[in-house]
C-alpha cells in the first residue's frame, strides 16, 4: 500500500483538481493572517498541495514545528513564516517527487521571507519509522499533520512517535479522514480509495483508542465536517459508511485524567491572542470569551496552563478539593450534529 500510496501522489495525482473526492480539499474560509502567509508560498508548491485545509493552531512565534507528511511543503512555507525566524519547520514526507517540489524552493522562499537562513528542512521517511530518522526526543513544541496519518499503516505507530517526539506540554494539531464505523477489507484494500484518504480511514472509537494508548488521554475535537464521496463507482463502493474531515489537538500533558473532573477551577481569557482579541477557541466545545469566567475540567484547565497558552488566561482555583465528574461530560460520538450524533456538551466539557 505505500508503493500504491506513492505512486498515486506522485505520479497520478499532479494537482488538486485530479483528485476523485472532496476528502483532501476544503472550502473553509481562511483567516486573513493565513491568507497573508499563504500569498507568499511558489505556485508550483500550491499547486501540489491536497489536504484538507490549513492546520494550524494559534501563538506559533519561536515553536520548532514538525509537518508529518508535508509533501510539497505548503504548509511548512506557511508556518516558517508564522513561527518566525527564531522558530523552526521539519517537514516529513515519504514520497520523493513531493519532497523534490518542496526542496526546489527553498532558497526562494527563504529570500521572500527575508531571512538570513532557511528555518524549513524536509526529510524522506515513514510516519510509521519516525525513530529512524534524525529526530530527538521531546524536541518539537508542535506537530502538526494534513490528511495523511489515514495514509500511514500502522497509526499507533505514528501516534506513538508523535508523544515521544513532543516536548512536555507540546502539542499534536492535525486534521484527518475518520468513519463512522471500521471500513471494510474490500474498501482498505483498494488502492484508488486508499489514495483518496478513505481506505485508510479510521473508526472514530478506534482513534480514541489509539491516541490514549499512545499517552494522548483526553483527545478534543476542534472541527469537522462530512465528507462527500460524489459519482459512481467510488460512492457505491463504500456505502453506507459515512466519512467526516476532522481536526483534532492531542496534548502531551501526562497528568491528564481519563475523564473530565470538577475542581472548581475557573479561567479568563485575556484577549491577547491578536488573531483572537474576541474570544479564543481551544476545541469544538470550549469557546473562552475575552474578560469572562469560564468554569472548567481540571483537564481543560491543564491545557490552558501546562501549555505555550498560558500567559493568555488567567487561573483560579486549585486541586485542593474534587466535586465528581464536570457537569455535562459526555461520550457520543463526537462528529458533527444532525448527521449521527453529537456530543452531550452541558457545562461545556466533553
């Protein structure tokens, strides 16, 4: 499957309009500060790009960013710029045609950016044998990922790295394709499918699964959409399962609990994220409103603490006494609501 996998992105896809699905492309609208960056990425880099829209989480300036399975560098480009001169971009890939397109302009971008040095470099290799190539544990504040860990075989394998790799308190940010159901052998074996990010994609439940295995104990949901698998023949094949583009953000904090728990914490967001002076969006289920309290899990308020996001909030509170489980904490499915089911929000934990 990684032979079909590169050859595919290699070879017969050449831009984004060869793709059969809207599984890799979005048409969510971009921030103005993205929108900026991304104006100053090469043509032939945009052009051969295919994931499902920009990943990328706020207060980046001086992170060192890992981009699993980069391609041709879009991203990256995007995020030199964000994280700044003093930050760095690692971009991993596995298929050389991408990494040649990538690699072509570097120096372009380096002098379109005005830096004395390149802060971006790309390496060939698997997600799933990140531990062979030369990467230091808990060397990276963030790692993000496009619409391709569904493309990896072994995904507790990529999750797994993923934690190692992460400095305490660093943060996996990604988008990916998830189902609502384990997809069948005859769907994950087929190379057009695989190659379209839908062979490859898993069960919601069984991410969760593998993400608390790897460490990750308490994955939250950022957004997500449905996928739609438009035309015959790919849209018979793989009904009825229904497809989703998620974003989801996984903490390296080990003193996460299972659950969320009531402490009788409280934060207050600041308003000094600039691209977020209103409020601040940590997942699908805690929007902060600048200057008001909000109650929250002893989880989400270790996010918000043990985390680059800490000088935007303000804390009260302590571990002094627990009240039980956070009102509202719920285990549906977490995708999008109106489609199959939602999750039970209440006092706004999940």
């Amino acid at each position: 499957m990684r032979d079909a996998v590169q050859h595919y992105y290699g070879e017969v896809v050449q831009q984004t309009a060869d793709l059969k699905t809207s599984a890799c492309t979005t048409d969510q609208p971009m921030p103005p500060a993205l929108r900026a960056a991304l104006a100053q990425v090469h043509p032939e880099v945009l052009t051969r790009y295919y994931g499902c829209g920009l990943v990328c989480p706020p207060v980046l300036q001086g992170l060192r960013v890992l981009d699993l399975g980069s391609g041709s560098g879009r991203d990256c480009y995007v995020l030199a710029q964000l994280v700044g001169e003093t930050g760095e971009v690692v971009g991993v890939d596995m298929t050389p045609a991408q990494l040649a397109v990538a690699n072509t302009h570097l120096e372009w971008h380096r002098a379109r950016f005005g830096y004395a040095r390149s802060n971006v470099q790309f390496l060939e290799g698997y997600l799933e044998q990140l531990e062979d190539l030369p990467l230091a544990a808990g060397s990276f504040d963030l790692i993000i990922s496009n619409c391709v860990i569904n493309l990896a075989t072994d995904k507790a394998a990529v999750l797994a790295n993923a934690w190692r790799l992460l400095k305490p308190g660093g943060e996996f940010y990604f988008a990916d394709i998830y189902a609502d159901r384990r997809v069948p052998a005859a769907v994950a074996s087929d190379p057009v499918l695989y190659g379209e990010c839908l062979g490859g994609a898993l069960y919601w439940n069984d991410f969760l699964a593998l993400a608390r295995d790897a460490g990750f104990r308490d994955p939250r949901l950022v957004e997500d959409r449905p996928v739609q698998v438009a035309g015959e023949p790919l849209a018979a094949r793989v009904a009825p399962i229904q497809f989703f583009s998620a974003t989801w953000r996984l903490f390296k904090l080990p003193a996460l609990e299972p659950a969320c728990e009531d402490y009788g914490q409280a934060v207050v967001y600041r308003g000094s994220v600039s691209e977020a002076a209103a409020s601040f969006t940590l997942d699908k289920h805690h929007v902060f409103t600048t200057g008001k309290m909000h109650l929250v899990c002893g989880n989400t308020w270790r996010m918000l603490h043990d985390t680059r996001l800490r000088p935007h909030f303000d804390f009260y509170g302590n571990w002094d006494t627990h009240y039980g489980i956070f009102e509202g904490c719920g285990t549906l499915m977490p995708f999008t609501a109106g489609t199959v089911g939602s999750v039970a929000s209440g006092g706004g934990c999940c």
